[in-house]
C-alpha cells in the first residue's frame, strides 16, 4: 500500500512542492513549526532512512542541501535545521525547518496555522530560489 508520501509525489493527494528531480520531491509540512518548514523525501518508497543504499542516502542529503539553501534565502531565518524522525509515516523523510534558535527544532512546539494564500506564497518562494 503506498504511503501518503507516495499519494502526494503522485499528485493524487494536493502539496505544496517546493523541488523535485527525478529521485526527490520535496514540499511544505501542513503542519508545520515555523514557516517554511519543507519536507524532502526519496521517490523511492522506503520505510527507514538508513534503509535507503548509500547512492540514494547521499543522493537525498545533497537534495536537502539544495533545498535548504533555497528555504534560507526564502524564509529570514539564522540557519535550517536538519531533523530525522520517521516514526509518524513509513516512508523514509528529512525535515529542514528555518531556525532562529535550538528550540525551534522541537517537534513538540505548537504548530503554525497558516492559510492557504500564506503556504502558496512560501512555497513560490522557496521554488524561486531553488537551483536544481
């Protein structure tokens, strides 16, 4: 069965995608704890991030870089943060959150609650800084 990773790389679940190639895709966390927090995931339907061979494992870490470096020029932040958790979707993911602080990394935190009009802007502008 395909994870909601899977349905929204497919398009058959709506996101908000900021890059993609033809091993990554990468778009806006719906539930996300600050703005522009992006997730990155292999098209490649694995569960665990280290079950993923070293090709596809480097391949998704210099993505994310990509991506990050687009999210920091897009949203004003200090640095992104880089975290791993995997518990919550069997489909291997990072999360680049624009941080100003340590704190900003604890998924715990309240989530945002932005608009749609709010997610389409960052996502253009995350999209417009992205150098594939």
């Amino acid at each position: 069965m395909a994870t909601i990773f899977s349905k929204i790389i497919a398009g058959e679940i709506p996101s908000y995608k900021v890059a993609e190639d033809e091993r990554f895709f990468a778009f806006l966390d719906i539930n996300p704890v600050a703005k522009g927090h992006t997730l990155v995931v292999p098209k490649q339907e694995t569960d665990y991030l280290f079950d993923l061979d070293d090709e596809w494992l480097s391949g998704l870490a210099l993505f994310s870089k990509k991506v990050a470096l687009a999210v920091k020029k897009a949203v004003p932040c200090k640095r992104v943060g880089v975290l791993v958790m995997g518990l919550e979707v069997p489909h291997a993911h990072v999360h680049l959150i624009p941080m100003q602080n340590e704190g900003d990394l604890n998924p715990a935190k309240p989530k945002l609650s932005l608009t749609q009009e709010e997610f389409k802007k960052i996502a253009g502008d995350i999209q417009s800084f992205f150098i594939p």
